[in-house]
C-alpha cells in the first residue's frame, strides 16, 4: 500500500531525570531513537521484559508524553503542532486501555455515570437518554448482557473479565483510529485471555482500529498477531532490536537476544520444554537504566559480542520483511 | 479453609485431599482465586484473623499439624516444612545485611544453633543457590538484583534444612532468562538434596518444566492429579482439557486454541454439584446436583469428574 500509515514514530527519544534528592541527578533514557510505523487497521505488539520502555513508548504515541526528540505523526502530521482543536480531537482518536480495570474507573459512579459524559462532551450523542441506548448497543456488543443491567452497576460489584470488556466498550465508545492496550488482558486469568483478545479483535472490524498491543508474554502476542494482522516488535533497553511480520520474530528470530528468550521462555509441553538446552550468555544481569552498555546495549550479555559491538550502535536494518538491528546480522539469517 | 467476608463465608480449601511423597517435586496450578495460596498457608496453619480451618487433618510423617501446640508449631515450621511466599524476595528487612536475614531466621526456630554453624551452613547454601558467599553474604537487600534477592530467600529457606519446602510463585517477577536460570538451580538442588518441593504457580509452563507430578485446582478443590507427562499429553479433566487450549505458547498451532467460556466460580455463592459444570462442555444433569469424588484412575493420577471414564 502507498497511502500514508497511520501512525509513524520517526527517531523519538525520551528520557527521565532520576534522583536529585539524595543522589547526584541522572538522565534515564527510556526509549532511545525508536522508529516504527503502524498502518490503518493494522495491529503491532510490541514486546519486551519489565523496563525496557514499552509503556513509555507508548503513552509517547498517545501524546501523554511529549518526546525529547524526533516527531511522532498521526497521520501524517506531528501531533506535537497540532492547533489546541485539532489535538483534542487527534486525543478522541487514540485511546488507551490499562493494565488494571479496576484503578482505570471512578469506583464511586457507575458504569454509565463513567461511560456516559465523554460520549455526550464529543457530541457523539445529543442527550443522556442517547447516550444510555449507545452505551446498551456497546456492552450487548461486548457480550454483557443484559445491558441494563451493568449500566447501573459500581465496578466493585463485577469481576475482573467483566471490567476488562466495559474497559473495551470505554474505549471504543468515541471510534478511535488507534488504541494502545498496554498489558490489556495480563491482569485476567488465564481462562479468560484468549477470550478478551478475541473480542479486541472483533472490535478491530467493527470499528476499523489500530492497535498497539504492548506486552511481555509473547504467547499472548503471538495469538493477537496471528489471529489479527500485523507485526511483533521486540524491545530491549528502550531501542527496538527487531521486528517482523506475524509471528516470523518467534519462528526464525535473528537478534541474539531474541534467539536467546525463544529458547529461554517455557512452554508447556514437558518434553519439549525439558530439552531445550539453557541458553549461552555472557552475563545474566540486566544492565540498569542509568548506565547503559555503549555500542548495541545487549553486547555485556552477547554471546557473539565482537569489539564492533562495544564501539558502535548497530542501525536497525532490513533483512526481506524483516528489520533487524545487530551487526552480525547477516549470519543469523536463516 | 474458610473466611469470613462481608457476603458471607468464604470456603477457599473445601474438602481437600492431597498426598505429597518424598522426594517429588508436585507442582500445585490454578487460576487466581483457586485457593492455591491458601492451601500452601493452611499446611503450614497461617491463618488470617478472618480466616479459621474448619476441619480436616494435615499429616506430615504421621504427625498432624492441626493439633500441634503453639511451640510444637514453632519448632517445626522452618524445620521440617518451609515456605517461601509470593513475593517474599521484596520483604527483606531494607536496614540489616543478608547474613543477619539468615541469623534471626535461624534463632526465631531454633535458639539453641550456634553463630558458627549458622555461617557455614549460610555459605553453604549461598553456593547452591549459584550466590557467591563472600560477596552477597555481607550486601544489603537494595544491593542485590532481584534474582539474586530470590536465590537468597530459597537459601533462606533452605537453613534448617526442612524436608519440604514451598514455592509460592518464586518466578512470576522475574525476567525471562532470570527465570529459566532459577528454574534450573532449583532442579540441580532437588537432585542434590532429595527434598520434596510444592511448587504453587498460575503457569502451565513452568510446572512443565520442573514438576514431577502436577495437581490441578479448580474452585477450592483438587480436579485432577497426575504425573507431569499424562497431564500436559493425556489430561482427564474437562477444566484441565480446556486450560491447556486456552493457553497461548509460542510453540505449536494457534488454530487449537479455544478461549474458555463464562466467568470464574463465585467463591461465596460456588455453584451446586461440580465447581466446573456451568462452563463445561460436556456437563450433564448430574453435574449441577452432585459434587463428583477425586476417584483413583491409576497408581498416581486421579480425577474429579462424573464422566471421566466415557470422555477419555
């Protein structure tokens, strides 16, 4: 396709100041020159282990936070010279939904007393009393019937699957382009998963939206790729290592860290599980935020680590669908 | 087990049986709220002011814990049964060194060890657990990685040498590689040691990777148990069937994966007959009136379901 993707991090660079109280101030730079591009209706799940900038890049896409560099542009244009109107209304278009369902409500009103005034604000609907029979459409649509039902009820009075579908229905309920979930369905049971991934998908078609599923189980995100459309992109240390349509970064993984979680991650199937052999790794530690390896940030734990690897930043390349950012990568191809 | 709360009383352990043998490592899975933590905290009587065990009987080598004195109880917690709890490696005391950690742990169960015997032992177990003694020994806890942290709380464990030790999710905050290291450990130090591990997790994949045998929990009961291999290639409860499909890997075909309809069992208000029934595909009308027994299927595996023997 030629047409413009949807959303296009070129270049973004954030980082925080930590300390100052009792030690000396520290730049943290949680996501490091990220580039990547979400087209229309197209899904990205971004995965990557606790720290390594995921969530940040996330809410860097959702304007929530604005980027210490590089520009973010939603379709096509930077979100960050965007005149006052024209940004509210790119903020009705992305939405985002929380890990914990619980904390994402006011649990003193509810669920139409929650869902109910942003619809009538963006004049999705005139009145209340239109507002109630939209908010009855979305949660039949959402598989909890019948709607009259939760509408009136507080969130303490409904389990965890339950809150996690009103969180969907809230945000879909303004037909937003591009929704970002991060760890949308890590709080639910396991039984539960597969069930809301499903739904996020059924919403997907309905109201033609984007998703940036942010997670560190790549079980799950390798369902919601393969079930939906898109790719996976790995994090480590803030920077994307590599990416690749549908599930080809789990199947034929090409970084040495990814090579190294596939056969780390357990999966379950005993025999299979069992023989797998312990990965080979110079270190086992994960370097700290505030002191971050020169050169490719996972060299200290690389088995394949060269000098190349200490001295210089290895660019994010592309190998046939594939972008790929080691500079060896040539032999891991295949 | 049971609780009393708001709406009601609460049986999270109800009616429960399970044998755990020497040398084993039984690998205790369940979703939230299946009463996996509980039962590992009742075994070792921990009780919640809210909480009172009702009845039964808790046997450890012909012993019952549930009529123990309060120092008989001291005595032999620690000794002969340890537990490490979720997330126990956050719980160190932030102002005293590791070693000290090791000192009042010993001394709050056994008064009488001696300073010397407790740091050989310390070292000891600072090497099983893959820690440099010397190094990690005499460090604050904010010094340690949280791995590091979590190895030291199974050597904590670990110092009286208790026969068996359980594991309430040791992994579930750790990185990947992390957890595939620790993982190992513990094998290397079960083969070392022969003690038998409960190892209590959400995770079918981490108990396919260490445990021997596997119990199932379902709704404050034990649904299915069964050598690690018959569970994971040939299980026989519906709930155990339907978990398996619903859990997303990296390995094998998406196509067979099938999400697991309606909600969790409402633990006040827990349904008539079997806990499983109101989303089991196979249920008939026994199922919502009659509450099926753990039968015997072999020398190991047992299940709780009316209709085993036709659905296998």
């Amino acid at each position: 396709m030629s047409e413009e993707p949807l959303l296009k991090i070129i270049n973004v660079t954030k980082e925080f100041v930590k300390g100052g109280l009792f030690s000396s101030k520290k730049a943290v730079r949680a996501v490091d020159s990220v580039s990547l591009e979400i087209g229309m209706v197209e899904n990205v799940a971004l995965v990557g282990e606790s720290g390594c900038g995921k969530s940040t890049l996330g809410k860097l896409t959702l304007g929530l936070l604005k980027p210490d560099s590089g520009q973010i542009l939603f379709e096509g244009r930077d979100i960050w010279t965007l005149k006052k109107e024209e940004f509210s209304n790119f903020r009705r278009n992305a939405q985002i939904i929380h890990q914990d369902p619980y904390t994402s409500l006011n649990p003193v009103r509810t669920i139409f007393q929650s869902l109910a005034p942003p619809l009538i604000r963006n004049k999705e609907v005139p009145d209340s009393k239109a507002a109630y029979e939209r908010l009855k459409e979305l949660l039949t649509m959402v598989g909890l019937t019948p709607p009259e039902d939760f509408l009136n009820r507080y969130p303490a009075r409904m389990s965890g699957g339950q809150m996690q579908r009103i969180i969907l229905a809230r945000a879909v309920s303004l037909r937003p382009k591009y929704v970002v979930a991060d760890e949308a369905v890590s709080m639910l049971d396991a039984s539960l998963r597969l069930g809301a991934v499903d739904l996020m998908l059924e919403l997907q078609k309905k109201f033609r939206v984007s998703y940036l599923f942010i997670t560190h189980d790549l079980g799950i995100a390798r369902y919601f790729i393969l079930k939906g459309r898109g790719k996976i992109a790995m994090m480590y240390l803030g920077s994307i290592v590599e990416a690749g349509e549908g599930d080809s970064v789990i199947q034929r993984p090409i970084h040495p860290y990814t090579r190294v979680m596939m056969t780390a991650i357990s999966v379950p199937d005993p025999k299979l599980t069992r023989s797998r052999p312990l990965p080979s790794l110079r270190s086992l530690d994960v370097p700290r935020l505030e002191q971050v390896p020169s050169g490719c940030k996972f060299h200290p734990r690389c088995p394949y680590a060269e000098k190349i690897c200490e001295e210089k930043v290895p660019e994010l390349r592309a190998f046939d669908s594939r972008l790929v950012a080691c500079h060896f990568a040539e032999r891991f191809v295949n | 087990m049971e609780f009393r709360v708001p709406r009601g009383i609460l049986k999270a352990v109800d009616n429960l049986d399970l044998d755990v043998y020497n040398d084993e490592v039984l690998g205790l899975v369940g979703e939230s709220g299946c009463g996996k933590s509980v039962l590992a905290h009742t075994i070792l009587r921990i009780v919640d002011p809210n909480g009172r065990i009702a009845g039964g009987k808790i046997m450890f080598q012909g012993k019952d814990i549930l009529s123990m004195s309060k120092e008989e109880l001291r005595r032999f917690r620690w000794k002969e049964i340890a537990i490490v709890f979720q997330g126990a490696f956050n719980s160190f005391n932030p102002v005293i060194r590791i070693f000290e950690h090791m000192l009042d742990t010993t001394y709050a169960h056994d008064e009488k060890a001696s300073k010397e015997e407790i740091v050989k032992r310390s070292k000891e177990l600072m090497r099983m657990v893959r820690l440099d003694p010397d190094a990690v020994l005499v460090r604050y806890p904010h010094e340690l990685s949280g791995g590091m942290k979590q190895r030291a709380v199974a050597a904590m464990a670990m110092l009286l040498d208790p026969k068996l030790l359980i594991l309430d999710e040791p992994f579930s905050a750790l990185d990947v590689l992390t957890q595939k290291f620790f993982m190992k450990t513990l094998v290397d130090i079960r083969r070392e040691t022969r003690k038998s591990m409960i190892f209590i997790t959400h995770d079918l994949a981490q108990v396919a990777e260490i445990a021997d045998r596997v119990a199932v929990m379902y709704g404050g009961v034990i649904v299915e148990a069964a050598g690690v291999e018959d569970i994971f290639y040939k299980p026989r409860h519906p709930y155990t069937r339907a978990l398996l499909k619903a859990v997303p890997s990296i390995v094998g075909s998406i196509d067979e994966l099938k999400p697991l309809p309606g909600p969790l069992p409402d633990p006040v208000n827990p349904p008539p007959g079997c806990e499983f029934h109101p989303r089991c595909p196979h249920r008939i009308d026994i199922c919502s009136r009659v509450r099926p027994k753990l039968e015997q299927v072999d020398d190991v595996s047992l299940v709780a379901c009316h209709r085993w023997r036709e659905l296998n």
